[in-house]
C-alpha cells in the first residue's frame, strides 16, 4: 500500500503543497479532478483508497489555509464519508429524479436548431447581470475531470473591445454592447491533455451560446487567430486586462438584442457524417 501511495500523484504533490509553491486556484481545480476520480470510483466499485487517500490530502491542505468552504468542499466530505462509512446519502436518489427536465422533445431541437451566428445588434445596452445568469446555466457543461479551468472577461468599454480586435480580422464584434471573452488555464492541462483545454472551452462555450438564445439574445462564436503576432499579442492582451500568464483567450462570443435572426446557413447531411462500419 506504502508503494502505491508514493507513487500517487497527489502524493508527489504533498510536498509541494506544504511549500506552497501550488496556488489556491490550483489546489480547488485539484479537488475537482480527485473527487471527480473518487466519485468514478465508488460508482464502479473499484478499489477507491488511492483516491481517497489523495482527496484527503487536498481538503486537509484547503481548510489549513483558511480556506472558505463551498458547495465543491461540501461535495468532497460527502464523497469522504460516502468511501469511508460505505454510506450513501438517500437524497442522491431523489436528485436524480428532480434532475429529469420537464422540456419536450419539440421545444429542445427547436433551441438547438434555432440558434444563429448573430452578427448585428439593436442600440439596447445590455445587463451584464443577464450575461452573468446564462453563465451559471452554462457552468453546468461538461469538463475533463470536472476541472472547469475556465473564467470569463466581461467586456463592455471601447477601449478594452479595441484591445480584442488584435485576435481577429474581424471587426462586427465591436458593435455588440458586451463581448465575452472565454478564458482557459492552460496550465491545469499537462502536456498529454493540453488540446482538452479547448475541447472544455468548446463546451461551455455551446452551452452558452444556447442559453443566450433561449433568453432572447444573439450571440456570434469568434475564434481566436495564432497568427505570428501572436505570442506578442497574448502578452499585451493579458497586461492590458491584469491576466497572469496562464490565462489564454479562446474566443470572443459578442452579445447583444437583435432585431432578426439570420436565416440558417445549411447542414450537411446526416448521412454524409457517418462512417457505417456495420457492412
Ligand atoms: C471556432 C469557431 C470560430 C468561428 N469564427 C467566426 C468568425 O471569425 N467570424 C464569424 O462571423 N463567425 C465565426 N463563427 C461562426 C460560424 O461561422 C457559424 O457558427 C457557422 O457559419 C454556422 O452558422 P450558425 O451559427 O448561424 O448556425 C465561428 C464558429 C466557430 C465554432
């Protein structure tokens, strides 16, 4: 058992923590990945201790620095006490049930196929409290490992959407009254999984913008240029809004009312995507 916890990483990371050279950012995205890995493993009823072990390393460290609790925090004892005691909260059972949506089959493509690139806005100022509730829907897109690196710049002032207008040839952004900006911490990703910091991206990304839709706003996905200018401009960019440096812009995502939904440009055919090896 001593061998196989040593060469856990969490307890590589013991140390480290200790010393504190591992941020309090890092330690919370930490206790997402292992209590992601424990909950896995209590589900299958594989041999959970080395996950255990690990996730009792990181909350001892949390609370010895004062950190706050949160429902993350709450999660992780339940998972503690779930894989200790063998106990399973009887109100998980009811979370699942409640958890089925009592939206129609209609209703859900109708979102799904009614969202548009929009690319043109009304004068209307917009709430950024609006842009703020689509994002706590959105928050609940999958991740790797549930690790959610992701935050986002909220960005209204002309100066500040000049500042985004290096990442793109493209100017229409500039028009919407808010452009969010999805930001990633490519640091939470080693080199295997690096690429997964843009698949998680992708995914609170899409939520987003079908929130958005369904509250009534037109939003256009911007993708970001790696151009040769642009490690220079990553650096102006991240000085300019006081990012440290793992802090990468994926997108910019411009945000407004509009007055009519483009027309959809068309798919392709569902056949035409599938690659039937059944023959
Ligand atoms: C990664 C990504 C980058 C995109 N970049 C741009 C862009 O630079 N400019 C733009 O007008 N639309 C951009 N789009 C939007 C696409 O053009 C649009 O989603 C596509 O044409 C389908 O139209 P629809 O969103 O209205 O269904 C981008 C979409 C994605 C997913």
């Amino acid at each position: 058992m001593r061998q196989i916890l040593e060469r856990s990483p969490a307890y590589r990371i013991f140390l480290r923590l200790r010393s504190r050279s591992i941020s309090n950012e890092r330690l919370k995205s930490r206790l997402r990945r292992r209590g992601h890995n424990l909950d896995k493993a209590l589900a299958d009823g594989t041999d959970c201790r080395v996950a255990l072990f690990e996730l009792k390393l990181l909350i001892s460290e949390y609370f010895r620095r004062n950190l706050k609790g949160t429902e993350t925090t709450k999660w992780v004892w339940d998972l503690i006490y779930q894989a200790e005691l063998g106990l399973v909260d009887s109100d998980d059972m009811r979370v699942l049930t409640e958890n089925v949506v009592p939206l129609t089959e209609q209703n859900f493509k109708k979102a799904v196929m009614g969202r548009r690139s929009v690319r043109q806005w009304t004068a209307e100022p917009l709430n950024v409290d609006d842009i703020v509730r689509a994002l706590d829907v959105a928050r609940w897109a999958p991740s790797s490992c549930n690790r959610q690196a992701w935050k986002f710049l909220l960005v209204q002032k002309h100066q500040d959407k000049e500042c985004l207008q290096m990442f793109t040839h493209q100017t229409f952004f500039k028009q919407a009254p808010v452009v969010v900006v999805p930001l990633v911490d490519m640091e939470d990703y080693h080199k295997e999984i690096k690429h997964y910091a843009y698949l998680d991206s992708g995914s609170i990304i899409q939520t987003l913008l079908l929130t958005l839709h369904v509250e009534g706003f037109g939003a256009c996905w911007i993708g970001v240029k790696h151009d040769q200018q642009y490690d220079g401009n990553l650096d102006a960019f991240q000085s300019h809004f006081g990012l440290s440096k793992q802090w990468i812009p994926v997108s910019l995502i411009p945000v407004g009312r509009y007055e009519l939904l483009p027309k959809a440009p068309p798919r392709k055919d569902v056949d035409d995507m599938i690659l039937d090896q059944t023959d």
